[in-house]
C-alpha cells in the first residue's frame, strides 16, 4: 500500500513539475532571446544557447519608448487604482453585508447584473463622458472610471458575510464609529480576501491594454504595456524580437513579482487568521 501511494504521488509531483515547465518555458525563452544579439539564432532549441549576452536590446529599448516615464505611468495607475478599488469595494461589500436598508437586495442584484455587460460595450459613453470633462490622455481617467467594480463588491461581500455580528455589535457598545468598525475591525479580519483581490487587480491594472490606449494619445502619458506594444516591428531590413522581447521582459516580470510578494501576504494573512481566532 505504501509504495503504491510512493508511486502515485510521485507521478502526480512529476506531472505537476512538467506542466509548471511548460508554463515557465515561454518566460525563460523570451528572457533570454532578449539579452542575445541580433545575429543570433531565436528559432528551435539554439534559441536557449548564448553566444554573446549584450543588453543593446535594452538600451535600443530606451532610444525607442520614454521607459522611465511610461513604467512611472503604469506604477501611477496600477498602485492608484488598486487602492482607490481596494478601498471603494471593500466599504460597498461591507454595507451589503452588514446593513439592512430598503431596496438593498435589489440594488445588489443590479450590481451584480452589470457584470453581464462587457467592458467593451460601455467603452464608447465613457469615452464621450471621458472627453466631456477633459480626462483624455489623463491618467486619471484610467482610475476613476473604475473606483469600484462590480466583481469586487461581490467578491468582498462574500467574506464580509462571514465576519459575525456579535463582534460588530460589541464594537458599537464599545463606542466605535461605523467607519471606525469597517476600518478597524472587518477590514482586518478579511485580510486574506483583500490581499487576493489586491493580487488580481494589481496584476490587471499593470497588464491593461484597452483602457490606456483608448483615453490616453501622447506617448509621454502612455503605460509601459501600451508603447511596447507599439514598438516598430522593423528596423532597417531585420525584425528587432529582441528589443520587443526585451520590452515585454520589463513588462512581465514585475507582474510576477508582484503576484508572489502578495501570494505571501496573503499566506501570513490567513496564518494571523487561524492564530487570532
């Protein structure tokens, strides 16, 4: 029975590792395709072989896009708008759950149906709101629109939902403020689910696309993700992939990053949890 059980779990350990391999082979490919020359192989296996790393790919990537200017841009927006979303959901999911007001359950559920209407579909109005109060190419106007999000209101009422009531009936008798009982005792308690939805909008934020391109013309005000999308797919008579690989190297890694520092959080979150309780 136990070498039966050894070798089962050491098939599912290996087909877990190759699968993880699979996911991580596009990542390794394109960082090193972007620190090889131009005369270098980047096609079949020679791809992974260096003859000659070089970071001209990165400097010619600096003589192309304002870097530093459009990464602040995309810092800018993506830390901003996660905890202007953060902050606005949380409290909206937290009156859902915890307050009994007329017409609460139909307001919810009208929140909840906007989440059957695609982004794409409310694009053109918001543009024309957009213009109207002259928020084009603004970074704001990557923010404000999305303060609050359906999805994120749900997601938080759920774990709100959880959190008992004798705890905020206590910090009532106590004296606390309704602000003071959101901020101070719910929002350490769902903890885990803030550093989760924090993970997944961060990410979203730093990757978005459409948003950018839409409302935002001068490349100074471009995100990262946006000028290296539009970089020249010719230079000369060759095809620079390595200086596109090396522009979107700056783009993903910092995601990943990001998505393993707020993994832990959320982690030492649950943790402090499971001990406090």
């Amino acid at each position: 029975m136990k070498s039966r059980q050894k070798t089962v779990s050491f098939v599912i350990h290996f087909l877990m590792i190759f699968i993880v391999a699979l996911c991580l082979f596009p990542v390794l490919w394109m960082c090193v395709i972007s620190v090889k020359t131009v005369g270098e192989s980047i096609t079949g296996f020679n791809a992974l072989r260096i003859v000659t790393p070089t970071l001209a790919n990165y400097r010619r990537l600096w003589e192309l896009i304002p870097v530093w200017q459009n990464a602040f841009n995309s810092l800018f927006t993506t830390i901003i708008g996660t905890i202007t979303t953060l902050f606005f959901c949380a409290l909206a999911g937290f009156a859902f759950a915890k307050y009994r007001f007329p017409g609460r359950n139909a307001l919810f559920y009208f929140v909840i149906a906007t989440m059957m209407v695609s982004a794409e579909a409310g694009a053109i109005p918001l543009f024309v709101i957009m213009r109207r109060v002259g928020m084009i190419d603004s970074l704001w106007s990557l923010i404000i629109p999305r303060m609050a999000t359906a999805i994120g209101i749900f997601y938080l009422r759920q774990y709100m939902l959880a959190v008992p009531d004798e705890i905020i009936d206590a910090a009532r008798i106590d004296g606390c403020s309704e602000f003071g009982i959101f901020w101070r005792v719910v929002v350490p308690i769902v903890q885990p689910a803030l550093a989760s939805w924090a993970s997944l909008t961060l990410i979203a934020r730093w990757n978005d696309f459409f948003w950018p391109i839409l409302f935002l013309r001068a490349n100074a005000k471009h995100t990262l993700m946006v000028s290296v999308a539009q970089l020249p797919v010719s230079d000369g008579l060759s095809t620079p992939w390595q200086v596109v690989l090396a522009g979107t190297t700056l783009v993903i890694i910092p995601s990943i990053l990001i998505y393993l520092i707020l993994q832990l959080a959320q982690k030492s979150g649950l943790t402090e949890g499971s001990v406090k309780g």
